[in-house]
C-alpha cells in the first residue's frame, strides 16, 4: 500500500494506464493474427494495422523499433503475396 497521497495517486494512475495500454496491446495481436492468417491479407486490412502501430507507438505503448520491425514485416508479407499471385 501507498505511504503517500502522491504515492498512492502514482498507483491510481498506473493501474488505468496498464488496463489502457493492455486493451490495446490485446487489438493489436489480435488484428495482426487476423492479418496474418489470411491467405491473402487485403490491402484495406494491412493498412488499418500499420495505422493502428503506428498509434500505439506515438503513444509510447510500443517502442518505436518494435513498431518499425512489425511495420517492415508486414510489408514484405504484402510483397510475397503480391508475387505469388
């Protein structure tokens, strides 16, 4: 427990941070499951993701490499199904 009322207002604030960032996190895997499981991803649905990074690493949920790997990942994966059609 909190010693401080600026200690236990630090907690408050990392708990609804956590569960924030967690539901995010959640949509995240969730949509890159989805993504990358498609036989042949839709352009519309890729770039829904590639925002949805994007966002989640402007707002420090994810680290900007990580988003930038995820990023390049998912590109290529669009180039390979692009060349084998």
């Amino acid at each position: 427990m909190a010693n401080t009322k600026s200690a236990a207002k630090r907690a408050r604030q990392t708990a609804r941070r956590s569960l924030r960032n967690r539901s995010v996190l959640t949509r995240l895997r969730s949509m890159q499951k989805r993504t990358r499981s498609a036989a042949a991803p839709e352009t519309k649905e890729v770039r829904s993701l590639i925002s949805a990074i994007d966002k989640a690493a402007k707002r420090g949920i994810l680290h900007r490499n990580t988003a930038r790997r995820r990023k390049s990942r998912l590109n290529r994966m669009m180039l390979d199904a692009g060349k084998k059609k």
